[in-house]
C-alpha cells in the first residue's frame, strides 16, 4: 500500500484518487477550493490545508492540476513541493501542461533526489471515473516502474513515451491532429451538403474511404451519424472546446520553441481561439461545424 497525496481535485483528479483509494492505498489530498475539499472528504479522502501539510506522511504526490502555471506553484521554488519533499519521493504531474514547463520541473526534481514522469492522460471524466484512461508517460525508466502499478489502477493503456516531457509532447501532438482532422471533417460534411450529398450517405462512403479517420467515425460532428457523438447530445461534453483550444495552444507553444512548422496546427489553433472567444468553450469540440458550415449542424 503506498501513501499517496493527490493535489488538484476537480473533474478528473476527484474520481482518480477515488479510484486509488477504492484500491486500497492511503490518500491525502489538497485543492485550493473549498468544494473540492469538501467533495473529497465526502470521498473518505484526507484532506489537508496546504500541499507540503501532506508530506511528512506520503512517498508519492500526484498532481491534477489545470496548467503549467500551477504546476510550476506547486513543485517550484522555496516552499514548493519539490524543496519540501523526503529525497526519492516519486511524483507523478498527470495535468497536461506545456512541454518546456514539464521539463524545467523534472530537472529540478533529479536535481533535489526525486523520482518523476509526466503522465497527461486521455479519455476525459468517463475515463478518469472508470480506471480506463491512457496515460502518455515522460520520464526516467526507473520511475515509470515505480509509478506503473498505480497508473494500473487508474488507466488501460500505459505508454511509455520517453524521457522527461516526451509525455505531454505525445499528447500535445496526438491533440493537435484531432484539431485539425475534427475542422477538415467539419469543412468536408458542410461542404458535402452544400452540394447536395446527405451527410449519411457521405459518411457511408468517406468512413470506407481514404478520408476516414478516427475523429470521423468516433466524434462525428453531424447529428444522427455516429452513436458515439456529442452532436447527438446537442454538443454536450464530451471533450470541451475549451480543452481542444487549450491544447492547440500548447502545441503552438511547443512548435514555435522547437523550430517546428505546424501552419495546420496554427490555423486550427486560431478557429477554436474565434469559436471559443464566441462563448462556445463549453461546447464539445465538434461544434466547430456550427462555426465552419453553419447548416451542417442544425
Ligand atoms: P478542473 O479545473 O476540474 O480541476 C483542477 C483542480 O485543480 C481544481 O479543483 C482546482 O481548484 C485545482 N487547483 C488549481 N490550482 C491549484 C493549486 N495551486 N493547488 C491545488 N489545487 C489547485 O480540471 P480537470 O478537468 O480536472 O483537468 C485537470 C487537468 O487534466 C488539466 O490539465 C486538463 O487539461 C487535463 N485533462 C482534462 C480532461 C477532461 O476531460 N476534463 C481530459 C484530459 C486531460
């Protein structure tokens, strides 16, 4: 059993540290927010005032936490996590932050004694409630072999990506062509319609076709094709905007500090930054059609 501090209690690290518990590990847990608080201790989870309140008692720290920004409160500086923490305590950062972030805090964690991997994860709250997310892991050998068993009890599919950062790199990369293939579809099935084609029909043919991919046959965005899909749910989420426009953003971040040309991955990043900035971020990310072919959705 080990003894696990959770930081960062909201959609998805909630039900991830109910699943550690359920498994029969100790956890402490901290967010800023009250309610989280409180949900969690309805939880049966501890809960303590400030993130270095728990690390007398703990040898592993997972983190949840919304952006790099926090990331960096949290482990960094004086008083961070990091500088606080028993040399060979193994932290495990599953928010999805940028790239260079991710790796200024590796660095400082071998620099202080720590274990760490970076471990974004895919497949949203139903995933993260279910034990069945994918986790993308960066980091050193030896501590993606400490941090399996418990990325066993909360994912299905464990991938190890490589060292420090390679983690959120996989997982910026994989966003960014779900971006992009979710607006080409958009722009195909408003296209198709335009000329006459019932989105059906064409999707009958395009999902046997070269064109077909796994945004189309999973998060089709006209209502009525795909069971699966969010615009059957009037674009409920599912994966929100606000999360595809965050993680087109990151990606762009990472091209431009690698020299990388990504001209899709920028266009893609501007439309969702225009359907965001319209008060759609708490739409699936398929209601980009609204935006692109207008009638297509409707
Ligand atoms: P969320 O906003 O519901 O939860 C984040 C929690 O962190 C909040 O409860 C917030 O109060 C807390 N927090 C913020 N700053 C803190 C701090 N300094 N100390 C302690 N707690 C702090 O977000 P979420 O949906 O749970 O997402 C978490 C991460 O997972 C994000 O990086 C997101 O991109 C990623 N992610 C989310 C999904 C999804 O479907 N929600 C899917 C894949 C990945």
């Amino acid at each position: 059993m080990a003894q696990i501090g959770f930081i960062g209690l909201g959609n998805m690290g909630l039900p991830m540290a109910r699943n550690l518990l359920k498994a029969g590990h100790d956890i402490t847990g901290f967010d800023v927010v009250a309610a989280a608080q409180e949900a969690a201790r309805s939880d049966g989870i501890a809960v303590v005032a400030a993130p270095t309140d728990m690390l007398g008692g703990v040898d592993t720290v997972v983190t949840m936490l919304p952006a790099g920004e926090h990331v960096r409160s949290v482990y960094l500086g004086d008083e961070g996590l990091l500088a606080k923490a028993a040399p060979g305590t193994l932290f495990l950062d599953c928010s999805t932050i940028d790239v260079a972030t991710s790796r200024e805090v590796h660095a400082e964690a071998v620099d202080k004694g720590h274990a760490m991997i970076d471990a974004p994860v895919s497949g949203g709250v139903a995933g993260a409630e279910g034990g069945t997310l994918t986790f993308m892991v960066g980091g050193p050998k030896e501590a993606f072999a400490r941090a399996k068993p418990l990325l066993e009890i909360m994912g299905r599919n464990i991938v190890h990506a490589g060292g420090a950062g390679n983690g959120q790199a996989a997982k910026i990369c994989n966003n960014m062509i779900l971006g992009i293939s979710m607006i080409a579809i958009s722009e195909a099935f408003a296209l198709g319609q335009k000329l006459g084609l019932d989105p059906k029909v064409f999707f009958d043919i395009s999902s046997a076709a070269s064109g077909s991919c796994w945004a189309m046959l999973n998060h089709n965005p006209v209502p009525g094709i795909v069971e699966t899909s969010a615009a059957n749910r009037n674009y409920q989420p599912g994966f929100a905007a606000a999360m595809m426009h965050k993680d087109l953003k990151l990606s762009q971040a990472a091209a431009s500090h690698a020299g990388a040309a990504t001209p899709l991955g920028a266009e893609a990043a501007a439309l969702y930054t225009l359907f965001v900035n319209a008060g759609n971020g708490n739409l699936d990310y398929s209601a980009i059609i609204k935006m692109i072919g207008g009638s297509a959705a409707n």
